[in-house]
C-alpha cells in the first residue's frame, strides 16, 4: 500500500455516503466550540455529493481516512472541504490531498485551486499560508464569517 504522504485518492463510492459523513463529523467536531455552531461540512449531502462525483476519498485498511470534496468552476477547482480523520492526523495526508486537488485542477485545465475557511479556523488559516494559498476576501456567507483562498494548482500540485 502506497504510504499516506502519497496516497492514490479514488472517487467515493455510492455505498460509502455515511462512513463519509461519519468521517467529517469526526474531522470537524473540534470546531464546533471553536466557531460556536455545526461547520459547514458536517450538515452537506455526501449522497449529493458522491452521485455528482465530487468526492474523492483515501481508504486505510478498509476504512475512510480522508476525503477532499471538489467542484469545477469555470476560473478554478473549488475545494469545499478536505477531512482527514483525527487517527491519522500528522501523517501527511492532509497535504497529499491538497497535492491530489491541485494535480486534479491541472489535469482538467484549471489554473487555480480556491476555497474558503471559517474565520475562526486561525490553525486552518496558518496552513494556507504557509502552503502558498494567498486571501483573496472575508466575506459573510450563511451567518459564517468566511475567509477565500487562491492558489495557482502548479504550485499546489507541488
């Protein structure tokens, strides 16, 4: 098996929808104190997201280990969540998938990854950075407090 740091993302599968939500709920359940209310990511549709193909995940002996849920927009591949789950946090595969989004973006003939973050997600918003991703605007955005990041997806892809 390739290690986490190089992992080989695949699409999600329709069967897998509530081991995906179950993984968000762990990967998220920090935040919630942290920004005072469910984050985003825990209350979506894997379901939804799974059938429109938008969802690639990494599987540990069986098990879901990270997924990165992605869309295409016509300037860049929007990255609405990545989820790694709390056991295999600092192995790497956070940054691997960050990696995968930004191959995914140049292999589709996008130029930049975005996304958005919670304000209050200052650890979130220090990775960003220290990866390359550059703020773009805070904004309000469903009683979130949002902050946008763009990267190039060369740069990403590393």
């Amino acid at each position: 098996m390739a290690p986490l740091s190089d992992p080989a993302p695949r699409l999600a599968r329709a069967a897998e929808a509530p081991a995906l939500a179950a993984l968000v709920e762990r990967a998220y359940a920090p935040w919630v104190a942290v920004i005072g209310r469910r984050p985003a990511p825990m209350q979506d549709d894997y379901t939804a997201r799974i059938s429109a193909g938008q969802t690639w995940v990494v599987a540990v002996d069986g098990a879901l280990a990270g997924a990165a849920v992605i869309e295409e927009r016509p300037d860049c591949l929007w990255l609405d969540n990545v989820a790694v789950d709390p056991a295999h946090h600092g192995g790497g595969l956070g940054r691997a998938l960050l990696r995968f989004v930004g191959r995914e973006a140049l292999r589709r003939g996008l130029p930049q990854v975005g996304l958005i973050t919670n304000e209050k997600m200052a650890r979130n918003i220090a990775l960003y950075q220290r990866l390359g991703f550059e703020e773009v605007e805070r904004r309000e955005e469903h009683g979130f407090r949002r902050v946008e990041f763009r990267i190039a997806a060369a740069h990403l892809a590393g």
